[in-house]
C-alpha cells in the first residue's frame, strides 16, 4: 500500500528470482531474511502494452514480517487440524473395523452350540436353499431319554459330545454337520452318487454304537436312528423329509437307517 518515489533496487539474492518470473512469464514468491520487516514478496509478471508497443512488467508485493508470522501460525495451526483430523479419522476406522470384527465374532459365536462345538441350525441362513448338491439326513440318539434319566443330565451331556466328535470325524471337510436340538443332528452330505453317502451313513450308525462312553465306572453304550432324504425341492422341504425318514426308522425298531421316497420308504 505504500508507493516508492525511488528506482526500485533488488537485493542481490532476489534478483535470480525476478528475471525468471520475468523470462518465465511465472509468479514466484521468495521469502526474505535480510530485508528489514519484510517477511516474504511475491513477483507477478505482466505483458502490457503501452501505445500499441509491448513491455514487460513486474508487481513486487512486500509482505510484512508480521503477515509472515501470522502465516505461518496459520498454516501451523492447519498442520495441527490436519493431524488431528488424521488421527481422528484414524481411530473412528480402527473403531469400525473393531465393532465389525466384534459383529462378525458375536455372530460367529451365535452360528455354534455351545455344548458340542458344532454349529447350530442358524448356520442354514447362510446356506443357499439349494438341495441338489447335498444329501439330507436326520440323526436321533436311540432312547437318549434313558441315559439322562438313569446316569443324571450331565452324563447326557457327555454322550451328546461324544456323538458330535464322533459325527465329525467320520464326514468330510465339504460336509456339514449341525446340532439341530436335543439329541438330533442334521447332516450334509456332498456326494456324487447316493450309495456313496448311504455308505458312509452306515459306517458311521456301526461305528457309532461301537463307542463306549466310559461314565463313573459305568459304560454307556447308545445307538441312532436315522433318516435320510436324497431328492427334494429345496433343503426346507430334504429336512422335513429326511425327518419323515427318521421317524419311520423308529417306528421300525429304531437303529437303522430310513431313505424316505415319494411312494414309499426304503430300508437300508
């Protein structure tokens, strides 16, 4: 704001700087440590034209050393706000990632029995309902209500866990095994051809009621029926038929299993 009656003289560090914003045709902005109270300038060049004859000029702006300080308290307290905001943002990702690991753990958790370690029958939400690419079957403990009634619920307990480790070991890993409720387990079974999941579900009847479950010196030993269901519109309609089965099985003298059929059931 202030006009020079005097020829403009540059000191000798800034010099460089205006012939290049001069040659250039840029603007450049140099700070200064040795012009008294000036913090730093700025140099704008312009091409005018004066009476039809072009010239070059150059705005020098000076900036108070005041100016400078302010800003740079400015841009420190923005350097400080963009940290913050940083380490704001940074913690409010860490939460969400934190809260969705959390979720998925408590949903996790919600998926398994807490008893046998096996999932639960809130898994087959995340199961496409789609039966074609499983064989369906019903597991039932024969007189399971015996074994609480005679060796006390903890020893059923037992039993329970037994059958489920017993389950898991005899299926493989793209099978599914899920405690339904009670002494019921529901099966999964991924086979190309159905002898070979009758098969299996025979091993495992046989294997099954070879187990001695050792409980306060006395040997427990059970047997299941089950229910098997090979064709069906969807896995609503294989389970409720694979049940059918497995009521049958126990209607006939229980350990057996029962493949259910639209005309009519056929033993194993």
């Amino acid at each position: 704001g202030i006009s020079y009656p005097r020829v403009f003289m540059p000191t000798t560090d800034e010099k460089y700087v205006i012939l290049k914003a001069i040659k250039t045709g840029t603007s450049y902005v140099k700070y200064h440590d040795t012009i008294e109270n000036v913090g730093f300038s700025l140099y704008y060049p312009l091409n005018v034209l004066i009476h039809d004859k072009p010239y070059k000029a150059l705005i020098i702006i000076d900036y108070k050393l005041s100016t400078l300080k302010s800003l740079k308290d400015t841009l420190a307290r923005i350097k400080i706000g963009i940290i913050i905001i940083d380490i704001m943002s940074l913690l409010f990702l860490l939460t969400i990632v934190f809260l969705l690991f959390k979720t998925r753990a408590y949903k996790i958790e919600s998926y398994i029995d807490e008893l046998t370690g096996l999932p639960n029958r809130k898994l087959l939400k995340s199961i496409k309902n789609n039966q074609e690419d499983y064989v369906v079957a019903m597991l039932d403990i024969d007189f399971f209500k015996r074994v609480n009634d005679t060796y006390g619920h903890d020893a059923g307990d037992t039993v329970l866990k037994e059958l489920a480790q017993a389950i898991k070991s005899s299926v493989r890993k793209d099978d599914i095994v899920l405690r339904w409720g009670g002494e019921e387990f529901l099966i999964l079974l991924k086979c190309e051809h159905y002898e070979s999941c009758l098969k299996t579900l025979e091993r495992l009847r046989i294997k099954i009621k070879s187990i001695d479950i050792n409980i306060n010196n006395h040997n427990i030993k059970i047997s299941v029926s089950i229910g098997v269901c090979l064709k069906a519109k969807n896995l609503d309609e294989a389970i409720k038929k694979a049940d059918e089965a497995l009521y049958k099985a126990k209607r006939s003298g229980r350990d057996r299993i029962e493949v259910y059929d639209d005309k009519k059931a056929v033993t194993f």
